[in-house]
C-alpha cells in the first residue's frame, strides 16, 4: 500500500498560494509597474499589463487579496500602490533569482538608474553606494549595508533625517538588497529612501516619463562630485 503524502506546512501552503498569484505575467507586469512607489488607476495598470480594464480589476482583486497591494478608493476612480516596501524588496529579489536564470537584457536608461519602490536602483545606486563605503559612511557587512553617524548627519543636513521616533516602525533603519540587474546590493530601507529623497527632492536625477528610469541632471553630476567625490563618466548622465 503507498505512503501517504504528507501534507504541506502552513508556510509551505502560503508560499503555494502566492507563487499562483505571481505566476499570472500580466500580474506580474501590474506589479512592476507599481515598483516606482506611487499610486496608479487600475485603467493605467491595464495598460501597463496589455489587458482590459475587467482583465486587470480581476487581478488587482487576486493581487490585494495575496496582500500584495492596497487599493484607495477616490470617487469612483480606485488607485493601487504596492502593499510596502516589504513587497517591493519580495519583487527585487524574485528578479535578482529569474536574472541568474534567465538572460535579461534591460534598457540602457532602465539598468542606469531607476527607482525601486522608493530607493534608488541600478548602476547609479551601486556607484552611489561605492562612494559611501570609501568615504566610510556606510559599512558594507556580511549581510548588510549599515550607516554611519556621518551619513545620517548628512541626509538630515538635506532635509530627510533618518533617526527620528516617528519614522520608526518594522521597517529596518538599512537594508541591502540585491540589485536585479547588477548583482551587487543598493542601500534599501529607510536609510535608501532618503537617499533617494535627496536626489529626487534636489533636482539631482529626473524621472523619464512612464517608466521607472532616472537620469542624471547635470545639477546631479556636479553636486555627486562635490557631496559625494563621485565623479560620472559622459554615456553615465542620462
């Protein structure tokens, strides 16, 4: 007579259920669209996924239902954001693993610069964190990117302080997370989002329009080079 099948732990049913939830593309599409930390209507994430609007409140329904995203309602229109940023470090490190796996060759604007949720991606992050590490504002440890007193005093300096009690919460104060499409980690966690605060806020880098890119501004190149001794190469300015 055969053994019968063990039956799956809790977590190993809720890892089932999500991995359903993501393995729909155009949800997946929905998702990435929503990594650059705004709001979006559920008609501008059909669009972004190539299907009808019916097509894509069926999956914002699937998607808030798997604690993915959070839905707002504003009159009749209803805006979708990623759920936190606990979800947006899940999606970066799902596309770290499938890059390993599988070529992925992204646009040049796209593997640059770009946000991820709230923090800054991409080749300029990795530079952007190089920078701090030789100026000792950052120490890179085995599985972490932690500040120094230096580089809060510096984003406080800018206007985003990162010490204080009311932005505390479960979010970790530092967080390295594995860029998908370098391989090394960015600075993510509160720490990450004011950085990127500061390069947004400061006219440093400017979004390219519909997409998750950034490019350098050329107030960016010269204040990286005077705050941070980060000097860009011309193909690197966007």
């Amino acid at each position: 007579m055969p053994a019968r099948a063990r039956p799956l732990p809790r977590s190993g049913l809720a890892i089932g259920r999500l991995a359903r939830v993501l393995a729909e593309p155009s949800r997946v599409a929905m998702l990435d669209a929503l990594l650059d930390g705004d709001g979006h209507a559920v008609g501008a994430l059909a669009r972004a996924a190539g299907v009808s609007a019916a097509t894509a409140s069926s999956h914002v329904r699937a998607l808030a239902d798997a604690n993915l995203v959070a839905v707002d309602a504003r009159g009749r229109e209803r805006v979708v954001r990623l759920a936190d940023a606990d979800v947006a470090y899940l999606l970066e490190q799902l596309a770290a693993l499938s890059a390993a796996s599988v070529e992925r060759r992204p646009r040049d604007e796209l593997r640059f610069a770009r946000t991820c949720y709230d923090h800054l991606a991409g080749v300029l992050a990795i530079l952007v964190v190089q920078a701090l590490v030789d100026r000792r504002w950052l120490h890179a440890t085995t599985d972490n990117l932690e500040p120094a007193p230096a580089l809060l005093a510096w984003l406080a300096d800018h206007g985003h302080p990162v010490d204080d009690a009311t932005t505390r919460g479960k979010r970790p104060l530092s967080r390295a997370c594995v860029d998908w499409t370098e391989r090394l980690p960015h600075v993510a966690g509160r720490v990450g989002a004011a950085l990127a605060a500061v390069f947004v806020d400061g006219g440093w880098v400017a979004r390219v329009r519909d997409t998750r890119a950034l490019r350098v501004t050329e107030r960016g190149r010269h204040a990286l080079a005077r705050e941070l001794g980060l000097t860009l190469t011309i193909a690197q300015r966007g």
